[in-house]
C-alpha cells in the first residue's frame, strides 16, 4: 500500500458523516436548548441528557468495534493491518466519549443527587471500562512491530468488550442510583416528550457519525505512520547492508 491510497481512502465518506454530524449537533444545540420542555422532575437538567446519553451510546458501539476488529484481525487469514488500525482508532475515540460521559454524568448527578460521584454500581462500572481501555491504549503503545502490537492488543480488545454487558446491566443486577434505561426499556413505554425524544435520537445519529467521520481520520494516520515506520527500517537495513558489503 502506497502514500497516495492512504490519503484517497474514505476522503468521500468522511465529508458525508462529517456534513452529518454538523447538521444533526446544530439541531441538538439549538432544539436541547431552546426548543425541547424542562422535565417535570428534573427540570433543567434534564438538558444534559442530550449529551450524556448519546456519548455513552457511542463509547460502546466504539468499544465493540475494537472488539470486533480485534477479532477479524487475529481470526482473518490475512491478518490484515488495517482492522487493527481501525480497533486503535476506534478505541480512542471511544475513550474520549466515554471521558465526557463521566464528566456529564458527574454534572447531572451534582444537580440531581447533590453531589458528583457515588460509588454507585452503573458509575464504578463505567469508570473501571474507562480504566480499563486506558490500558489497551497503554499495552498498544509498548513497541514492536505493528504486527506484535496487533495481536496483543487484540487479545486485550476481545477480553475487554466483555465488560460493556456488565455495565449498561448494572442498574438492573444491582440497586442503583442511576435510573434505568428510559427508551430502550424491555416494557416499551417510553414516557418521554416527542421532541425530546427526536431531539435525542437525532443526538445519537450526530454523535454516530462524529464517531465514524473521527476513526476514519485517525485510522489514516495510523496508516500513514505504520508506512513510515516501515520505510525507516528498509532504509535502515539497507544501510547495514551497504556497510557490511564495504568492509
């Protein structure tokens, strides 16, 4: 794979999530903001869920990608490269979704619970997957070469995405603070107004393709890097062959 197909790939597709994006977070601004009513409990701060709900949305679809890409990696008969720059990329994006879910949730819970943190089961559960994947960034960053890096990171990858059921089932195993699953109920009464339920939804689609627009450009660069990396050592084993056939 050459410079020139790394930068022409996914050039049409991340214009259209990034376009997306754009379109579906102004709705979010200004409909979470101006349009949609304060809940009748909450009041105000029932804003936040705009952000705080979808981010947590993303940080697990982005967690799974790693995972599954993680897999096709280890699994697949090429062992292609590319799946885990995309389990790299996708991991770190999630990190950051995930970092604003607590900071979010810390806020909501101030308003709501009077303080920032409880050691609550849906909230340490949440933390520990933030510290966890903060490790598989760490174990991806330890050197070798791209191919060592791919299979122990995927190993951490695929034994990591294990804990995304734990969490969002938290609030149901144990007794919790948070408040269980308001649309994705398994009642199906959604007690919900009807544009802040749109409002919502469009939020998770804006942050989706925030999500994809993000890994599809980290995971070019990383491409990039692995080419440049492999550029230095042919050149460098070249040099060792030029020395040793001058001695």
């Amino acid at each position: 794979m050459n410079s020139t197909a790394v930068r022409s790939v996914g050039t049409p597709s991340t214009r259209l999530f990034g376009l997306l994006a754009i379109a579906c977070m102004t709705w979010v601004v200004v409909g979470g903001l101006f349009f949609t009513p304060a809940d009748l409990n909450q009041g105000e701060s029932v804003r936040i869920m705009y952000v705080h709900v979808p981010t947590a949305w993303v940080a697990y679809l982005a967690f799974i990608v790693t995972g599954v890409a993680s897999a096709m990696f280890m699994f697949g008969k090429k062992h292609s490269l590319g799946f885990d720059r995309v389990a790299g990329a996708s991991a770190e994006v999630g990190l950051m979704f995930m970092a604003i879910t607590l900071i979010s949730g810390s806020l909501w819970g101030r308003l709501t619970w009077g303080t920032f943190w409880e050691w609550d089961p849906r909230l340490t559960t949440t933390a520990f997957l933030f510290v966890t994947y903060l490790g598989y960034m760490a174990v991806r960053g330890l050197g070798g070469s791209p191919q060592q890096r791919a299979r122990r990171s995927a190993v951490v990858a695929m034994l990591a995405v294990l804990e995304i059921p734990l969490v969002h089932f938290s609030v149901v195993m144990w007794r919790s603070l948070h408040q269980r699953a308001s649309v994705l109920s398994t009642d199906g009464d959604i007690k919900m107004d009807g544009l802040m339920l749109t409002t919502l939804f469009v939020g998770v689609i804006g942050f989706t393709c925030t999500f994809a627009w993000l890994v599809s450009h980290r995971q070019r660069v990383m491409a990039m890097r692995d080419i440049l990396l492999a550029t230095q050592l042919d050149s460098a084993l070249n040099e060792r062959i030029a020395e040793g056939s001058q001695s």
